[in-house]
C-alpha cells in the first residue's frame, strides 16, 4: 500500500524490487487519485490473503507508508496470516 494509484512510481518500483529478491507481491491502489482511506476496505486485504494462499504462498507481509500504514496495522491486527508488518506511519 504504496502510492497513490496502481500506476505510482513508487509503488511499481517497490514491486519490481521485491520481485527481484524473488518474492511474490500484490500491490493495492484506491480509486484513481482518491487519497480518501475509505477506498481501502479491509474485506479488499482479506480477499487478497486468500488469493495469496490458494496461489501457495504461505507467508504473507504487508508494508505501507504514511496514512496507509494505519491501515496496514489494522489488517495485521485483524488477519492472522498476516505475519509481517513493515510500516512508516507520519
């Protein structure tokens, strides 16, 4: 939960380097250019975590920064399988 939209540099470069250290990502985006935190359901981070399991991925993180990481710690409090939390909150 990087950036503003799917297309954020940020959140592109993020992936593309997790990928090269060989893990699996999803990125998450709201609606375009919405800053609102009400685009990010957490029923959106529960449906992700079973896509992710059904994929056989076992291990499941989430990273975020600024208002998202408040987000990011509320599903990690919510959702077991989330066992990895990497957050810069501002």
């Amino acid at each position: 939960m990087i950036g503003d939209d799917a297309e954020d540099y940020l959140a592109r470069t993020s992936v593309k380097w997790l990928h090269k250290l060989g893990l699996n990502v999803m990125t998450m985006s709201p609606a375009k250019k919405d800053y609102g935190d009400h685009n990010y359901p957490l029923e959106r981070i529960e449906k992700a975590i079973r896509w992710l399991k059904t994929s056989g991925n076992q291990k499941i993180g989430i990273v975020s920064a600024s208002t998202t990481g408040t987000l990011a710690l509320t599903a990690a409090s919510y959702f077991e399988d989330i066992t990895l939390t990497n957050c810069n909150v501002q």
